[in-house]
C-alpha cells in the first residue's frame, strides 16, 4: 500500500493523497488528508487518477 501524492496543475503539493491499495477502480478512488491532527478521510470528495481531478459525489 502506497500513498500518492496529489499535485495541481502547477506541480506544487497539496495536503492530500491517495491510497493504492485498492486496483479494481481507478476512476474514483478515496481521498486522504494529512492535517497537523493526523490522517483524514475526506467525505464526498473522489480523485480520478485517469484525468488527475477530484470530483464531489
């Protein structure tokens, strides 16, 4: 299990990431974000790793 980082579009880093634990759906997969509390699940959010976009459910 890997976390991936997510980046914009301008190649600077983000406090969110993603999990590749999972290989079965790549086209919405769960955000993560790490806060000075530890680790967060984001809820309602999903990142598609295809088109490199978060999307609200």
């Amino acid at each position: 299990m890997a976390k991936v980082k997510i980046f914009k579009k301008d190649g600077s880093p983000t406090p969110y990431f993603w999990s590749d634990k999972s290989e079965e759906e790549r086209s919405g997969v769960t955000v993560y974000k790490r806060t000075t509390d530890g680790v967060k699940r984001m809820r309602g959010v999903r990142f598609n790793t295809i088109t490199n976009r978060m999307r609200k459910d």
